[in-house]
C-alpha cells in the first residue's frame, strides 16, 4: 500500500467517525453548536484533503503509462541539464517543442 493510499484510507476512517458520533450530541446546548460547527470546518478541511489525494492518483496513474501532462503554447516544455533533454509536457496539436527556446512554439 502507497502512503497517498494509506493517508486517503486513514482519512476516510475519520470522516466516517465523525460522522458516526454527530447524532449522539444533544442539539439544545450551546456547545453542541460550536461542536458542530467545528464539525462542519473539519469535514470541509477533510473534503479538500481527500479531493487533492484524488488528484495525486490520476497524475501518478498518468506517470506510470508515460503520458506527460499537456502544455499551453509559449510554455516551458523541456528542460535541458548537458547534453541532454528532459520533457516536462506534450505541445499542443500543430505546434512542437523548440529545443533551442525550449518551448512550445
């Protein structure tokens, strides 16, 4: 098991115990308002996080069958280290990467 899958797991085993505990606070006291107000922000905070490690997934999915992300014409596309070339992402249709500007032209 990957860490993001690890972290992405341990989250879910909190949202569900929070969500589990919500129904055994008493509603009439003052300090089940603010309680489920924090409730309310940790569930958001936790929302955001799931939603990144979401997107984490599909990038390294992406790596692992070799498909680079796609470039905007005008943008950095190839870093160059010596004499050789490393690609950071694919041009767009009809334009290619510039190995002298290093860019999509």
């Amino acid at each position: 098991m990957s860490r993001a899958e690890g972290i992405f797991l341990t989250m879910w085993v909190l949202l569900l115990l929070i969500i589990s505990t919500a129904p055994l606070v008493d509603a009439s006291s003052e300090k089940s308002g603010d309680q489920s107000e924090e409730k309310r922000e940790l569930l958001g905070v936790l929302q955001k996080v799931l939603e990144k490690l979401q997107n984490r997934r599909t990038v390294t999915w992406e790596r692992r069958h070799s498909r680079l992300p796609g470039c905007n014409i005008g943008d950095f596309c190839t870093v160059k280290k010596g004499s050789r070339f490393g690609q950071l992402c694919d041009c767009p249709r009809g334009s290619k990467c510039n190995l002298f500007f290093l860019k999509c032209l």
